[in-house]
C-alpha cells in the first residue's frame, strides 16, 4: 500500500460558481434566442406583413375602393350578423353551463364538460357536414324543409348554425373553471340576504367573472368571425347573399384580384390584432392584486 | 345511503340551467353529429370500406397526416425553444413576440391561407429564394407542412410555458451543489418535468393539422393523389352531391379525432399526476422552501 497514492480527477475548475449549473453559457443563450427570433419572425411577421404590403400595393384608394364594393360590403354585413347572433347565443348558453356545471355536484359532470369540448376536436369541415347532412336537401329534414319552402343549407340560417356549432365551447370553456374555482360561498351569502336565483347571478356571480367572460366572448368573436371550413360548406357561394368575409376572400383570391383579397383580409387581420391585444389586456387586468381570481389561459381559436 | 344524482345544495336554479344546457347541447352539437353516424349505418361495411380504402382517400390520408406528422415535429423542437427563451431570458421585443404567439390562434384561416401562398408561391418573398434552388414552395406537399407549422405554432409553446414558469429555481440549485453540470441539469432535472406538457401540446397541435382546411387550401394546389388533403376531398365528394362517400370520410376522420382527444386526456392527467408529486415535495418535503 504506497503512501502517496495519487488519486486523479477529471479536471474541474478551481473555482464553483452556482451560475455555471443554473445558466447556460452565452453562446449558447445567443444561438437559442437567435433561432427563436428567426422562426417566430418567419412564420408570424411575415404573413403579417406580407397582408398589409399587398393589400395597399395598389395605393390607398384602390385598397378604400374594393372595400366599398358591393359584395364586399354585404359578405361584411353577413360576417357581423353571424357573429351578432352566434356569439350572444354562446354566451348563454356558456352561462348556463358554467352555472350547473361550477356550482353544483352531479353524476355525469365529466361526461358533460367532455360533450361541450366536443365542437373542439372536429374538423370545420365535418361541422358544415353534419349540418348538411340534417338539414340538405338529400339530408335526414330535406324534404320536411322542401315542402315548407324553408332553406337553411345554401342560406344565412344555415351559417349561422355552423358557426354557432364552431364557436359553441368558448364562453362555457373559460366560465367552467372560474366559476368552479371561485366557490359557492359568495352565492350562499347573498341568498341568506334575500337575493333570488337571477339577483345572485348578475350582481354576484358574473360580476366576480367578467374577466373571464370578456376573454370568452372575444375568443368567441374572432373565431365567430373568421370561421372558414365549416361555413364553406354550408354557404352555397352566392356571391352578395351567402358570402361571408372569409368566404370573399377566397371568391376575390381564386380570381386573381389579389390586392381586393388582401383588402379585405387587412380588416380581418385588424380584427386579429384587435383580439391578441385584448387578451394581453385581459391576462393583465386579471393578474392585478385585488382583481377577481383566475386569470384567462391559452385557448385556441382560429377557424 | 341512497345514491344521489346531485349533492344537496341551497342554490337555485340547478333544473333551468342544467335543462337548457343539455337541450342546446342536443340540438346543436349531439343531434347534428348523430346524423354521421345515421347515415353511415346505411351502408354495409364492405361499402364503406371500400370507399376510406379507395387511392384516393389513401393518397390524402398519407399528405394529411404525413404532413401534420412533420409540422408537429417542426412545432416540438421550436416551440421549446420558443417556450424557453420566453420564460428564461430577456431581449428587447419579448412581450411583442409572447402575444403575438397566439396569432395563428386568431387570424382567420382563410387570411394564413393566402398569406402563406403569397409568400412561398415562386415569385413571393421567399418562395423566390427556393425557386432558385430547385425546391417548390407553394402547390406542393412542402407548402402543406409550411402551414400546418404555423396554425399549430401556438400549441406546444402555450403548453410548456406554465410548466416552465412553474419549475422552482431551487431544483436547479440543488442539483448543482450535488456536482451536476448544466447540461445534465437540463436533461435530468428539467426534461422529465417539461416532456408531457411538451407531448401534449404537440399531440393537440397533431389534431388541429389532420382537421385544418382553410390555411391548406390555397397554398397545396389541390391535386388529386398528390397534394389533396383529407378535409378536401371531403368538400369534393360533398359538391358531387356524394353525401354518403363524404360521410364515410368523415367517420374516419372523427374516429382519429376521438383517439386523440384520448390520448390528449391521458397525457394531461400524466402531467397532472407529475405536477401534483412535485407540489407535494415541494411544499413539504424541501427544507428551506416557502
């Protein structure tokens, strides 16, 4: 046994520094930012930009011009009246959900969530589907409909219910959680002050929620708006009637008139950065101290 | 003790909102897709497996999961990579950049479609450069992946991010006063928290690809065993007037949708399950820790 036997280590550096295993080097920290930068300006930034570039590539008044077209007016005109029924009509009905589903206890509820979340997983395209098929002249009412001279499939009615369908989760989605996580004991108090059942839901309840249900309702609106797929398929095209703003878009790009296309798609991408801003703002207004609790998560939207 | 349906309770109004909840339920989602499966039944099932079986739902099931496939894989690596320097780092235009993530969650599809197509067509922006070298940007299987990376962008970053912001710096710590060296605390100690979050968003961004119709269809050129995705050729057969091929397409694609959504549930009950045992080392199980 040799007294002086060596012991080698690896080498380390003479001096431990906690940085060295809690930071990454700034090379590394510089490549990575570097690459995410380069992806997100890609793929975000530039179709961004490249909207807004040939949406005026023709000039100011070109651009003013295609937008007071007639067409283009009336698939504006039908886009809002979709979105001004179908986004009230979600809006009580995520209430309601929220109500029975957030306040109370019931075999079933899991089964019930998973149901709402259904219009989630569908493709757009198989929602403007089941509407045909129930409401399409081949379809399970077509000839009730027929005889009675209504149409729904190929007119604003059936539009509307494929919208409605697509954007149906959002309300009911954000309200759920908040409405769960914020109990039952505000409730209960205002009814051993004599509030009734309707009392307790607009000046209790949906006060301590309106974050939340503003975030739902904006979410609800850009998708109630932008919905492509699923209205494609129930709209029937006619140009000045059943066309909504997506919809005429598609018309005007198939067409070749590339600068009225991107005219009218600048308005939907306002639209779109009208809706990412306010949701920052609502993200913050619900992380101030004192705000109602729940702040809104990440939801997707896009039709 | 009697099974209840529902526990007691002293607010009202369980039987209005719980009735018109299911009612509005029934009629415009359960009723609506029941009518799928009514009309599939009309078929024999050597019919309707001749028609999902045909090549050309073949072809389109191959581009349209195929390219998901790849965008999602796209989608993974970048998203995490987005996800940590949004939560790690600071540079100038990071909170520009944070809510802008959610664009392709907001923008109408039809709005990426022709974004997207203008940019990679041959003479667009970029779509130039890969002219030049021989690649075809727009109207091929490529143009597909390029979109369905941007619609499913948000997915993997949005899901990560939390899990990030939640890992408590101490771990780290921890491990390096044990003698670990950067590179094992990010795959011993960060990975395992970060991998569901990470899978789940993925698997969500996989399911939105397979469904996506609007940003596809102006930027694949739509030919026929080639570049036709599988919502597409739902939409052909439907203009047809061929309700019941149409039909028989679409239970396909409701199947996988179903599978994923499973999966989906599965993985975030996984992640649920990882966030609750460290929540409880956490709080009481660390020395030291608030």
């Amino acid at each position: 046994m040799a007294a002086t036997a060596t012991f080698t280590r690896p080498k380390r550096k003479a001096v431990f520094r906690a940085e060295d295993a809690t930071t990454e080097p700034r090379t590394v920290r510089g490549l990575l930012i570097g690459s995410a930068v380069l992806f997100l300006g890609i793929f975000l930034f530039l179709p961004l930009a490249v909207v807004f570039t040939a949406a005026f590539a023709k000039g100011v008044s070109l651009y003013l011009a295609s937008l007071r077209e007639p067409d283009a007016l009336a698939a504006i005109r039908l886009t809002l009246l979709t979105a001004a029924i179908a986004v009230p009509l979600n809006l009580v009905f995520g209430v309601a959900a929220a109500w029975s589903i957030g306040k109370f206890e019931f075999l079933g509820k899991s089964l019930l969530i998973t149901l709402i979340d259904l219009p989630f997983s569908v493709s757009p395209v198989v929602a403007g589907l089941i509407y045909v098929l129930c409401f399409g002249l081949q379809g399970l009412l077509g000839p009730w409909l027929a005889a009675h001279n209504i149409k729904i499939i190929f007119a604003v009615p059936g539009i509307v219910l494929a919208t409605i369908f697509v954007t149906f989760p959002f309300v009911a989605r954000e309200l759920i959680p908040l409405f769960q996580a914020q109990g039952n004991e505000e409730e209960e108090a205002a009814l051993t002050l004599g509030a009734n059942g309707w009392q307790t839901l607009f000046r209790v309840t949906l006060p301590n929620a309106k974050w939340g249900l503003l975030y739902g309702v904006i979410l609800s609106n850009a998708r109630a708006m932008g919905e492509f797929g699923a209205v494609s398929v129930v709209s029937g095209h006619i140009r000045g009637l059943t066309n909504t703003m997506p919809l005429h878009i598609e018309i005007l790009y198939n067409e070749y008139h590339f600068t009225a296309a991107f005219a009218v798609a600048s308005l939907l991408t306002l639209l779109a950065l009208l809706t990412l801003f306010l949701k920052s703002f609502v993200e913050w207004k619900s992380r101030q101290p004192g705000a109602p609790k729940e702040a809104a998560g990440g939801k997707e939207v896009a039709a | 003790m009697t099974i209840r349906f529902k526990r007691r309770s002293i607010l009202p109004g369980f039987g209005l909102s719980l009735g018109f909840t299911l009612f509005y339920l029934s009629l415009i989602v359960l009723i609506p897709l029941s009518a799928v499966f009514v009309k599939t039944f009309s078929l024999t099932w050597h019919q309707f497996w001749h028609i999902v079986t045909a090549r050309r739902a073949l072809a389109s099931y191959r581009l349209s999961f195929g390219a998901s496939a790849i965008a999602t894989l796209i989608n993974l690596v970048f998203g995490l990579n987005v996800a940590w320097v949004l939560v790690r780092y600071q540079f100038p235009g990071k909170r520009l950049f944070d809510s802008l993530v959610d664009l392709p969650f907001a923008l109408p599809t039809a709005v990426a479609g022709i974004a997207l197509t203008t940019i990679y067509a041959p003479n667009g922006w970029i779509g130039r450069f890969l002219d030049k070298i021989g690649i075809k940007g727009a109207y091929s299987p490529l143009g597909v992946v390029i979109a369905l990376t941007f619609t499913g962008l948000p997915f993997v970053v949005r899901t990560v991010q939390p899990v990030l912001e939640d890992l408590d710096k101490e771990m780290e710590e921890a491990a390096a006063s044990l003698g670990a060296g950067r590179w094992q605390v990010v795959t011993r100690v960060l990975w395992p928290s970060v991998l569901p979050a990470a899978l789940t968003g993925a698997t969500m961004a996989f399911a939105r690809a397979v469904g996506e119709y609007g940003s596809v269809v102006f930027i694949s050129g739509n030919m026929p065993m080639r570049t036709e995705i599988t919502p597409l050729l739902i939409v052909t057969k439907l203009q047809q007037y061929d309700y019941t091929g149409a039909t028989a397409i679409a239970v396909v694609m409701l199947v996988a949708a179903f599978v994923l959504l499973l999966t989906i549930n599965l993985l975030q009950v996984w992640s649920g399950h990882r966030r609750k045992i460290r929540a409880a080392l956490e709080s009481g199980a660390v020395p030291g820790s608030s």
